[in-house]
C-alpha cells in the first residue's frame, strides 16, 4: 500500500526544490550526510518497519547500536544507567543508591507527584543519575530550564528501566536499555533521503519551490498561493510548521495568533567532517552532555554504511541545538565548524589534518519543545485549524515530538480517515 494510492489526485506544495524536510541529504566531494542531523530507521510498529524496509529494498545495511555517553573522559555504554559500574565506584554507588530511594518513595507515595520535567528526572531516576547526566544534557539539547519543561512528551522518549536492570547494571552485569532502538536500518548509499524520495515516486503529483503563503476559504474548497500562483484545492492536509500555518490565513483571531506564536521549538545546525582515514570511532554515535563541547551528539555515519564515505574515508556529523539570534545561531558556519573540528582533534576523536571536507547545514524547525504552557497553546491552535476544516500531519505539522515512524504512521492514519 502507498500513501499516494489511498489519496489519489493530491498534489504535495514543497518550498524546497526537493522534498524530504528534515530528512534531506547531501553529497559533496563524494560524502553523503544528513543535513536534518544523523537519521536511523527503527521502530516499534513492525508494520511501519516493513514499509520503511519496502522502500529500502536491497539499498540498505543493519546495525546494532553502539551508543555512548561521554562523562568524565570515559565513554560509558548508553543509555547511563545500564553502565553504572562504568563509572567510577562513588559515582556508581550515588547513582544506585538515588535510584534505589526514588524506586521506594515512589512506591511508598512519600514523595510529591512531579509537575514538571526536573522535578519527574528526580522522581523517576533520582539524585544521582539525574544530576550526573539526565540533567545536564537534557538541559544542553533542550536550551531551556528542564523546570520549565512540561511532561507531556516523555512517554517512550527517555528510557524507562526497571529496577532489576539499575541494579544488574551497578553491579556489571550486561543490560540494555531502549531496546527498540537496538537494531537500526540505514540506507546504504544515498543517506536518509532514500526513504522520502522512494515515498516521493509514490505520490501522484508534487510541486517543488512551491511556498505557501496564503490559504483562503473559497466556495467550499481552499485557494492556496505562493504569492506567485493559486491552486485551488477541496481539502488541504499541512505539514507546514504550526506557527507558519496560522500566518497563511485571514482572519485569525488575536488569541489564537498569540498560542501559535507562543508555541516554542529548537533549531539546530549539523556540522559535517569529512575523514581521509578509514575509521575514527566504532561507535554509532556518542552523546556529550559537558559544558565544554558545543555539541551534544556526535554521530559516525560512515559506521552506518562504508556506502557514505569515499573508500577509505570515514565521517563524522555533530549536531548543536540553539535558538534563532542566540549567541550560537549568531555564529557563522566557519565559526562553528573550526569549534567543532577544534573540540574533537582535543578529545582525540578526529586528527585535524585528517579532515579533507567540511560542510555546516541549519535546520529550523528541527525539536519540538514542550513548555508549561504548551498544552494550552496547542489546544487553542488545534481547534482553529479544525473549525477551519485543515487537517494536520507530521512533525511541526501538528507539532508533536514524532520521528519518521509515527509521521509514516499519521499519514497513513490521516489517509484512511479521508478516502
Ligand atoms: C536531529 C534530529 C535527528 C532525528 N533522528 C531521527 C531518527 O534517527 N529516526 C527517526 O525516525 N526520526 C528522527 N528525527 C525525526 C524526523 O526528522 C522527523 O520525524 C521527520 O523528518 C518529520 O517529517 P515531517 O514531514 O513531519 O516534517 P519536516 O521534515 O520538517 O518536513 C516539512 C516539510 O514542509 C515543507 N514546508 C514548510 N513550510 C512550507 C510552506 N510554507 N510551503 C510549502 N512547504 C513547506 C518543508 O520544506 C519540509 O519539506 C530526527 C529529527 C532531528 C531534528
């Protein structure tokens, strides 16, 4: 089943000249990367899988991860607190004996429900692992105060491991966590935009350098410009970032102008290197939640297929979060990757005179953040758009913190809902 086969006769409008958002990819001096940040395919759905897989076909390499956390100088196994005993024995201990008393008082109801996404990493994970590593790197990819961050997005998005497996793991018996993540597909040559290129192929008709600026309602149906030309259409499905979205319609009440608005997201810039030696780090990717390094994640995508690199190359793409006009989107793209390249010769991932490409991409929107107030603001913007008969699907589209799986799952939900 193809999504263009359950809608047939709709037209895609994508500002871009290529479809595929933050799933693009780009090649330059014969290396492949993702502009949108390191992309791997996994998921819990088996049915997804499959049709992620269909659109593979044979261009495809499987891995299992070998993930790090960076503390200390160490490179612990992620997620953290299935490597306790990799840490240094105090550390250990104040992480087991937190998670341990956070167990109890959870069970015991001597400790008050948490309100906001601080106050759930003590609760659900205690003093030790909270303030050794959830803390700080969440606040580093987030860029904002985890206690002005709600608790709307956590379900399945941070590990949830049982006590048993804290334990096992202080004491150096092997455990996973996250294990839906475990196993990963990633294309072999062309990077993450092969599977939004295959789906592309499927779709009836697509308009690329098409950006909405303006929908009207008209007779029933929706007239949709680019300022340049009108379509007219029956029904329209947004994958348009919300706030976007409200600016492409008249008379938007002041109140619902204001929630959109007040929605809040990251941005982010993905710096590319190039390597002219075979191989840096065996590691899928490693994660950075020190002060020091501007990145929080760095990943080895030549470890995802030798297909990336030219032979005997290898590569590497850091991912930095940050505000639009903060002191880090302010810097220029030199900047930024001379920090990056500086900061990984120092910690000897990379040799600087290895690196034979360089190459910063910046993608806005890229996280969807959850503040306090989210859940307002979004329920005022949803009943908007529904009084106004526009449907919405995917990321930004509907504003919710989803990966390719759940968007491919959307859209076919949203698909069936309509034909
Ligand atoms: C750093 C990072 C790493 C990630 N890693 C993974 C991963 O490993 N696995 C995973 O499953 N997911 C991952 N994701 C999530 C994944 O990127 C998203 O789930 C997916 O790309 C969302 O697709 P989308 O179509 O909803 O949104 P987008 O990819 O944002 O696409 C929206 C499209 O709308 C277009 N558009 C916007 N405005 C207009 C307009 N006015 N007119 C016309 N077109 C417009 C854009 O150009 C774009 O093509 C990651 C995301 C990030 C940021």
């Amino acid at each position: 089943m193809t999504l263009g086969s359950l809608l047939p006769g709709s037209e895609v409008l994508e500002k871009e000249e290529v479809v595929g958002g933050l799933c693009r990819s780009k090649v330059i001096e014969g290396f492949t990367y993702d502009i949108g940040g390191s992309h791997v395919l996994f998921s819990r759905n088996k049915d997804t899988m499959k049709f992620i897989e269909r659109r593979l076909g044979d261009n495809v390499e499987s891995r299992t991860r070998n993930t790090k956390v960076f503390f200390k100088g160490n490179y612990l196994k992620y997620p953290f607190e299935n490597a306790l005993s990799e840490l240094p024995p105090e550390d250990n201990f104040e992480c087991l004996a937190g998670y341990i008393e956070s167990f109890y008082a959870r069970r015991d109801e001597s400790t008050q429900k948490p309100k906001n996404f601080e106050e759930w990493m003590y609760y659900r994970f205690g003093k030790g692992i909270t303030e050794k590593y959830l803390l700080p790197y969440n606040e580093k990819i987030w860029k904002m105060k985890a206690s002005d961050m709600s608790l709307d997005w956590i379900a399945g998005r941070i590990p949830d491991p049982p006590l048993d497996d804290v334990i096992r793991s202080s004491l150096g018996i092997s455990t996973e966590g996250y294990t839906h993540q475990l196993n990963f597909l990633y294309p072999r040559t062309g990077g993450i935009q092969v599977l939004t290129d295959r789906i592309a192929e499927e779709c009836s008709e697509i308009t690329t350098q098409y950006a909405v600026k303006s929908i009207r309602k008209e007779g029933g149906g929706y007239i949709v410009s680019d300022s340049v030309s009108e379509k007219s259409f029956s029904r329209i499905i947004s994958t348009v970032p919300i706030p976007s979205l409200i600016g492409c319609l008249d008379n938007v009440p002041g109140e619902v102008k204001q929630s959109a608005a007040n929605l809040k997201y990251n941005s982010l810039i993905s710096v590319f290197i190039g390597m002219s030696v075979p191989k840096t780090m065996d590691f899928s990717w490693a994660y950075f939640p020190e002060e020091e390094s501007l990145f929080h994640r760095v990943s080895f995508p030549s470890n995802y297929s030798p297909g990336v690199v030219p032979q005997g190359h290898s590569s590497i793409l850091a991912e930095i979060t940050c505000h639009i006009g903060d002191d880090i989107w302010n810097m220029s793209d030199e900047e930024i990757i001379e920090n990056v390249v500086n900061r990984l010769h120092q910690l000897e991932i990379i040799k600087r005179e290895s690196v034979v490409v360089t190459d910063a991409a910046r993608m806005t929107p890229a996280y969807v953040i959850y503040d306090s107030e989210y859940e307002a603001n979004i329920s005022v913007v949803e009943d908007h758009l529904e009084a106004q008969g526009i449907h919405t699907c995917g990321r930004f589209g509907q504003f919710q913190y989803l990966n390719m799986d759940a968007c491919i799952e959307k859209a076919f939900a949203m698909a069936e809902e309509l034909k």
